[in-house]
C-alpha cells in the first residue's frame, strides 16, 4: 500500500469506525434491555469490553512485530511496532478509565486488586516502559532495539503476571462471550456488543494505519534533511 | 558443552572477583537491607501489627529495591573504561555473556537475600518455620528470575540517557509473579503452614526463573550489539 492509499484507508476506517461508535451508543441507551442485577452501569460493558479486546490485539500485534523487527531488521516492521503500541495505550487507557467507573457502582469500590484489572494496569506500565526507553537513547536504531525487547519480555510475562495475580481471590465477572460453551449473553446485547467490538476494531485499524504513514512520511523527511546536509 | 559452560564461569569469576575486591556492590546491599529493616521498625506501629504478619512481604520487598542497587550496576564499572567493549568483542557468546553476568548477580543477590531473612529473625524474633530448606529453595529460584530480567534490564536502561532511573519502570511490573509466588511461600513457610502448601508457588517461580533465564539470553545479543 502507498503511503497516501494508506492515510485514505486510515481515515475511512477511522470514519467508519466513529460512525459505528455512533450506533454502539444509540443503540446501548435506547434500544438495548437493561440488565436485570446490574441496572444502567451495566452500559459501560459495551465500551469496557471492547476496548480490553483493542488492548489486547495490539499487544499482540505490538509483540510479534517487535519480534520480527529482531529477525529482520525491517524499519515498516519497527514503525507498525510503535503504531500498534501507541493504540493499545490509548485503549489501555480507556478501559483503565471505564472500569473503576462501573466498579464503583457494582462493587462498591473504584479499585479491587482483582487479576484481571491488575494485568491491565501493568500491561499500561510496560506500553509506558516501552515509550521510555524508546526516547530516551541518543541513537535511535538502539532505542528501536531496546523497545523491541521491552516489548517482547512484556508479552512472555503477561501470562505469568496472570497467572500470579489469579492466585489472589478474583472479583471480575468472568467472560460471557469467549467462553468454551455458547455466549450467555442475550441477543440484543449480544448484538450491540459486536456492533462495538468491530468499531473499536475499525477505529484501532484506523489510527494504526494514519500513525504508520506518519512514521513513515516522517522517516523519508529525515533522510532528505540528512541527504542536504550532507 | 564443557567449553561453553567454561566461558560463562569465565564471566561469572570475573565478575565475582571484582566484587570481592571493591566489596561495592555487595555492601551497599548489605547495608540497605539492615536499614530499610530498622526503618521498617519504626514504620509499624508494634501494637496494632505483628512484624510476623507483614514479615514476608517485607523480606521481598527489601531483597527487590536492595537488589535493584546492586543489579542497575551490572555494567557500571565496565562501561567506565569501555571494558564492556572488549567483553563484547572476545569470542565468547553473547548469550554465554548474559548467563554469566546473571550468574555473579544471583551470586551476590542469594548473599544478600540470606541476609534479609537473618535480619529479620534477629530483629523482629521471627522463626524459621516450617522448613528451612524450602525457604531457602524459594527465595533461589526468586532471585534467579529477579536477576535474569534484571541484568537484561540493567543492559538496556545504561544504554539510555535516563540510566538507572529506567530500571524500576521496566522492571517492577514484570515482577509481580515472583513478588506474588515468592512472598506467598515465604509467609506460608514463616507461619509454620505444611510444605505441600507452597509447591505450587515454587513451581511457578521455577517456571519464572526458566522463562526469565532463557527470554535473557535470547534477546541480550540484541541489546548490546553495536
């Protein structure tokens, strides 16, 4: 894809994306059947949730390009590392921030140490970590390197943070849609939970692919600036 | 196999062996530990907690931070004078470098980690509990896993501008298994709980160790090419 196919695709998934987030919100406030135990905070699910999913997805994305980056050596590799990364902050952010604001009407409580929000936090830490160190170096390819290891040592340990922190006794509800048996969710919720779920997919695909092109736009007027000093 | 491992206690002597000349690293621990202990004495209010109770979380959470001193100046000395540089360049593995450097860090960590717990029983009157040896098993196999990340860690933030400063920020939340794992045992074993209590959480921190060990010196080469 050229680098201008890229910011138009970027842009009308982003678009689309927003628009999509335009009917998740009429539909979970006007159409959608309050939940029985919960009542309206139960609402927020349709943002919380797919917001973990972006997370997560360009965790993953995130990892394995920075794995690549390793093995190859490929600047695209290194640049869709960053994109990826800086999305899934972003969303990190926004289910750090849905959370503790339903958890405060269900539970009682803004914060638990509950598994589940304690890997959030942490995986926030790491996107952070790699963010630092990825600035702080007076030779960029090193700074790529050093970020390329933060977040491929993030990705090994998560499991493990996981894991570690389930040890503590768990307060989040478990999942309702990715579970062995069939979703317990009912259709109309379900519906709008997937309705969601694709926007907030679209809108991370979107940015992540403007965020690239600008990396990439970027990296082309270095080389020029270096190319007229020289 | 035999020349490999020769290469690694190559590094891992050298390194031990300035140690055992400046004493640096393994004093500043040392001392740390017996003062974040005295301090933690009159950070408790002795009549509302019991020091057995907090006990164990302490114990880590003073063998982490005084770790850290120790562990964020691994390359310290070495790349004063760019020795670093001609370690790097003799032909011994980049990987058997790293498994070196973890091995004189865990060396001098497990010295000072030892130490914590002995500090502790003596000031606070804590027991031993149930079984010394896998007290002793634990807190190995969590320092193992501590100086595996940490030395790759401390490679990484003395390539930036930042320094040590970066350390905590990359390290402490890829920590909390062994801090979960490490101070689970340790509190169950201090309490006088049975050993079949803590097999689980030393086996997971075996498994940390493991992964922590081998994510090391896969991804070291990486760190300190040039």
């Amino acid at each position: 894809m050229s680098g201008k196919g890229m910011r138009l695709t970027g842009t009308a998934l982003a678009g689309l994306g927003l628009l999509g987030m335009l009917l998740v919100y009429s539909l979970s406030f006007f159409w959608v059947s309050t939940e029985l135990s919960q009542g309206v905070a139960q609402r927020i699910f349709y943002v919380h949730v797919p917001a973990a999913w972006t997370t997560f997805l360009a965790f993953g994305i995130a990892a394995f390009t920075s794995g690549m980056y390793l093995w190859l050596r490929d600047e695209r590799l290194d640049r869709a590392a960053l994109a990826a990364a800086e999305g899934g902050m972003i969303f990190a952010t926004i289910m750090l921030t849905t959370g503790p604001l339903w958890g405060k009407i269900a539970w009682g409580t803004y914060w638990t140490w509950d598994p589940r929000l304690t890997s959030t936090l942490l995986m926030w830490f790491i996107f952070l970590g790699y963010f630092m160190v990825r600035n702080s170096t007076e030779n960029p390819e090193k700074g790529k390197r050093f970020a390329a290891v933060v977040a491929i040592v993030g990705a090994l340990d998560i499991p493990f943070i996981h894991l570690s922190v389930v040890w503590f006794r768990s307060l989040h509800p478990d999942p309702i849609v990715l579970k062995p048996d069939r979703p317990s969710l009912p259709a109309d919720m379900l519906i709008v939970l997937l309705t969601s779920v694709l926007s907030f997919t679209m809108i991370f695909l979107g940015l992540f692919l403007l965020r690239y092109a600008l990396e990439t736009l970027r990296a082309g007027q270095q080389a020029r600036a270096r190319e007229a000093t020289a | 196999m035999s020349a490999y491992l020769g290469q690694i206690g190559a590094i891992a002597w050298k390194d031990l062996l300035l140690e055992l000349r400046t004493r640096e690293r393994v004093v500043a621990m040392g001392a740390f530990a017996v003062l974040a202990a005295v301090l933690f004495n009159y950070s408790i209010d002795r009549t509302v907690v019991r020091p057995q109770d907090i006990g164990a979380g302490l114990i880590w959470m003073t063998i982490v931070f005084g770790g850290l001193l120790g562990v964020g100046r691994t390359f310290h000395l070495e790349a004063e004078d760019g020795a670093l540089q001609g370690v790097l360049m003799s032909p011994v593995p980049k990987d058997a470098i790293f498994l070196g450097k973890t091995l004189s860090n865990f060396v001098l960590l497990y010295i000072v980690s030892l130490l914590v717990v002995a500090v502790f029983m003596l000031f606070f009157g804590m027991e031993l509990g149930t079984s010394p040896p896998m007290l002793a098993l634990a807190l190995a196999l969590g320092a193992l896993g501590f100086v595996a990340l940490g030395t790759l860690f401390a490679a990484v933030s003395s390539g930036t501008r930042m320094g040590e400063t970066l350390l905590p920020i990359l390290l402490f939340p890829l920590l909390i298994p062994v801090i979960v794992f490490g101070a689970g045992a340790t509190g169950r074993l201090l309490s006088g709980r049975p050993v079949s209590e803590v097999v689980g959480n030393i086996r997971m921190l075996a498994a940390f160790a493991l992964m922590a060990v081998a994510a090391g010196s896969v991804l070291f080469r990486f760190v300190v090419e040039d």
